[in-house]
C-alpha cells in the first residue's frame, strides 16, 4: 500500500510552523560535469528559513535516492523534518529519484512538485535508451496529480496533505518557497548569480 506512512496524524493536525525540507539540484554541463550540486532549504512552514544542507548526485546516474536519504539522515535538522519537497523527479538529468524509498527510509511524507506537465515523452525516451530501471521508477511514483496550480506526485501522504502545504508554502511565486529559495542558491552557486524562474 502506496501511502501508509502518515505518522503523527500529518493530514490532520498539520502545524503552522511544520519543518520542510525543499531540494533542487544546481544547473550542470551534461558533457563536461560528472557531478553537480543539491541544495536543500530547511524551512519553518513557507516563511523562515533555517539552515541550508548540501550534497552531489551524478549526472544521469542512479545514487540520487541515497544521496538524498544520506544527506537528510546524518543532518542535524533529522528530528524535526516533517515533509521533504521535491523540484521534479529527476535530479541531475536522468538521476531518477525513487520517493517511495525516501518516504519509507525516513518515514515522512515526500512531495514532488512541478510547475507544469511533464514531457510525456520521458518514458518512451528512457526506454529507447534502454533504461527500463529508470522507466520502473517513474511509474513506482504513481500519477501525476493536479493540486491547487502545481503538478505533484506523493508517497508517504494523502492529498488532502499536499494540498495543505501547497497552500501553506506558496507566498512569493509559483512553488513552495523551500523550493523557490533551493533553486536560487543552487543556481547563485554554481553560476555566481541565480539564473531563470524558479
């Protein structure tokens, strides 16, 4: 059963000041970098940010899920991280991210968020390059749902849940601010000034 892990009544009572965690990954050169950067924003509900935390993931490769997981597990922000976010499914190109494994691993609620509907020719792509691992995953994530303006999919959460935070976290632009603030300081670092819509 896909979306058992609601602990603490998370749907339910959700606190004003809930701990997000929101990660986006930094712009790269898919022909020149093997690695590029994660940036995860420590937020109290959409309004304070606490702390930053960094990893890497390879360029099309297969350890963003663990990646994550580690990064998340060994920070000091661990005990009070409620819901982690997501900026899409795919960290450093085709670095698919499992978030059923980070939502049982951490046993909280994952969010995947994005701003418009994905390419539909992702799957068809993968498969040609003979990626069937990575075409698994993205179905293992389960559909794509229309919450509120964003495009979002879920382990670990109901929707009413994704609503909540949608609206809760959403003030400055078209995403969560966790997210929105991930993307600035990924892209400010590696580009030496932020670049693009969040």
């Amino acid at each position: 059963m896909r979306n058992i892990i609601i602990l603490q009544h998370y749907s339910i009572c959700m606190k004003k000041e809930i701990r997000i965690v929101g990660l986006d990954d930094s712009p790269f050169d898919k022909f020149r970098d093997r690695k590029t950067l994660v940036v995860g924003t420590f937020f109290r509900g959409g309004s304070f940010l606490d702390g930053i935390l960094t990893t890497e993931v390879t360029v099309d490769g297969t350890d963003s899920t663990q990646r994550i997981v580690n990064m998340l597990s060994n920070s000091k922000f661990r005990p009070q991280i409620r819901v982690v976010l997501l900026k899409g499914l795919a960290f450093a190109g085709l670095n698919i991210i499992d978030i059923q494994e980070i939502a049982r691993k951490l046993k909280i609620p994952v969010i995947v968020v994005m701003r418009r509907q994905p390419r539909k020719d992702l799957k068809a792509s993968l498969e040609r390059l003979g990626m069937g691992s990575k075409v698994r995953l993205l179905e293992k994530a389960g559909p794509i749902r229309k919450v509120n303006h964003l495009y979002v999919q879920f382990a670990g959460c109901d929707e009413e849940f994704v609503r909540k935070i949608a609206s809760m976290t959403v003030k400055h632009g078209n995403i969560p601010e966790p997210l929105r603030l991930a993307h600035i300081i990924a892209s400010g670092i590696m580009d030496g000034e932020s670049r693009g819509r969040a």
